[in-house]
C-alpha cells in the first residue's frame, strides 16, 4: 500500500503514518474483512455478505443458517462459507458468533497461510491478543471459548494447538470491529481487519472509519462494490503524521475513556486531551453539576459535539 507505512515506536508500538498528503474526507485506505460474521440475534434478518438488513433473504438450503440478499451474495459467500456450511449441517446447530469468527479465521488460515495476504500489512499471527492481560474472569471464558470451538472444529479440517486458538480468540476480543447495516444505525455483526488493527487510538483523532456495506445493483457485475470499511481523513494529514482513530466514544470524559481503554484495550492513554483533561469541564457540567447546568454551557457542549459530528459526517460523504 503506498499511502501509508507502518513504524514501530517503544511506548506505542505498532502505528501507521501517512506517505502523502491527505485532505478532509479523503479514503486513506478501504479493505475487506478477513474475516466477519453476522451477530447471534440477527442471523436470519441480514445478509451474511454485505451485511444489509432485509425484509426477505434467501436461506442457504444446505445448513439453513446462512441468509443471502440474492444470489449474488450467496455466491461471493461460498468461499467463506462452505467448511462453515458443512460443520454446521453435521451439528445441527451453529456455534456463537466469536466461535464462528474463530472458525472462519482457522479455515482462511488453512487456505492461505497465516502469513501475509495481498495487500495486508500485517499478518493474522502476528496481531496484537493481549491473553497475557486477561484477569480470571476472562481466561475463564477464554476456556469455555477454547472448548467451544473445539466442539465445532471438525476432525477433517487442519488442527491447531490451544495456543493459537487462544491466540486467534484474544485478537477478535481486542481488534474486532463492529459492523453496521446499510443505514449505519444498528451494530450487526463483527469483523477483522488487519491493516486497521495498525491504526493507534487517539481520543482527538485524525481519521475515522467508516463501515461500507458495497452495492451490487449494477448490471454489469464489473461495477458491483464489495463490503469493505474505509480509513478517511477527518481533517488535513501531512507526509509523515500518525493516523490515529478514537477506539472509544470521544465525546465521554477523559476519566471514562481512559477506564474503557484500559478494561477493552490494555493500554493507558497519555494523549494530550487524557493528559490536560481538556473539554472535560464541559461534559462534566453537563453530566454531573448539581442542578441544571447554565445555558452558555449547554450550548458549548452542543456546539462542539455538533462540530465533532459534522467532522465526521464530511469524512462520510
Ligand atoms: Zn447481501
Ligand atoms: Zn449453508
Ligand atoms: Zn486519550
């Protein structure tokens, strides 16, 4: 990829910077998941392709647990699907959806390789899992996860050791992406991007990403679009800056935001806004003064949430 580059730094370690010039809503780069499932909950009510949200799908008549908007869909999903379709069918049911993203990983992996795939940057077995961090609560659900998939792997498909499925499991739970229907309303299901893993938090940040479900309405099959997400600029990045994108809801206080990091991400954010606190005293008025805040305040508060949205909302078009 020629837009950006990877670097490594003692305290961050892995990051992305730019290698060219880039302007408000400008895409740095698109990729396609290596991996995604559609959530537990929704399985029968959106595609498992494009990950739309349908009144009517089709079902895959073999497992009868895969839905499809159309024929298209259905056929870009065999690839991905077919281990998963027949381990399905021989069970009788379908796992959870961290053991099915799990599932799909290993067969890619199987496929391919755990080493580089065209045009990532980084590979599947040397992503971030953070296993060593967990507290007791989480390796016991790692075991339960551990023992699930077991469960659901076949016997004909290649075998891995405990600890790269502990491995593969620690990356969904920390790089997993939150994928959305085509009115990017509603979080349906999940996903693993590998070039984005790269990118480093920032609770004031320069990119965004933003979820692309693709469209196949075109006739000509040379102009449909694949499910991808995009890594836009929120504002101008020269040659050689980070890019970072915020891993938490920015408009929180810095307080919260750091706690979130910390219990999802493992990391404490020396960012300046985390370390100076700044814009903290607006949302506290609003969150916690006694009584009603004043006007003026309010009015701030919405003005630079409106301002933030906006930011984001240019990237988006
Ligand atoms: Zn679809
Ligand atoms: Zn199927
Ligand atoms: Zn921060």
């Amino acid at each position: 990829m020629e837009t950006v580059e990877v670097f490594t730094t003692e305290e961050k370690g892995r990051g992305l910077k730019a290698a060219k010039e880039f302007w408000a809503g400008d895409v740095i780069f698109a990729e396609r998941a290596y991996a995604a499932v559609v959530f537990d909950s929704l399985t029968h009510l959106v595609c498992h392709t494009c990950f739309k949200r349908h009144e009517k799908l089709h079902r895959c008549g073999q497992c009868k647990f895969a839905h499809y908007c159309d024929r298209t869909c259905q056929k870009d999903a065999w690839v991905n699907h077919k281990n998963e379709c027949a381990a399905i069918k021989q069970q009788g049911k379908a796992p959870n959806e961290n053991i099915r993203l799990a599932a799909r990983i290993m067969w890619r992996i199987e496929r391919e390789g755990g080493g580089l795939t065209e045009g990532s940057l980084v590979s599947i077995d040397s992503l971030q899992n953070h296993v060593e961090h967990f507290g007791e609560e989480e390796k016991k659900e790692l075991r339960i996860d551990v023992e699930n998939f077991l469960e659901f792997w076949p016997k004909g498909s290649k075998q891995f050791g405990m600890q790269f499925i502990s491995h593969i499991l620690g990356v969904i739970n920390c790089n997993g992406f939150t994928l959305s229907d085509q009115r990017g309303l509603q979080a349906v299901g999940v996903g693993i991007f590998p070039n984005l893993c790269l990118v480093n938090h920032d609770c004031w940040p320069n990119c965004t990403v933003i979820f692309n479900n693709g469209n196949h309405e075109a006739v000509r099959s040379l102009f449909h679009t694949q499910m991808r997400i995009e890594l836009r600029a929120l504002g101008k990045i020269s040659v050689g800056d980070e890019l970072t994108v915020s891993y938490v809801d920015f408009l929180n206080i810095s307080k919260d935001r750091r706690e979130q990091l910390k219990k999802q991400y493992y990391f404490d954010c020396t960012c300046e806004h985390c370390q100076k606190g700044i814009k903290d005293d607006l949302m506290l008025a609003v969150k916690e003064g006694d009584g009603k805040p004043s006007p003026d305040v309010v009015k701030e508060v919405i003005q630079f949430s409106k301002d933030t949205l906006e930011k984001i909302d240019k990237a988006r078009n």
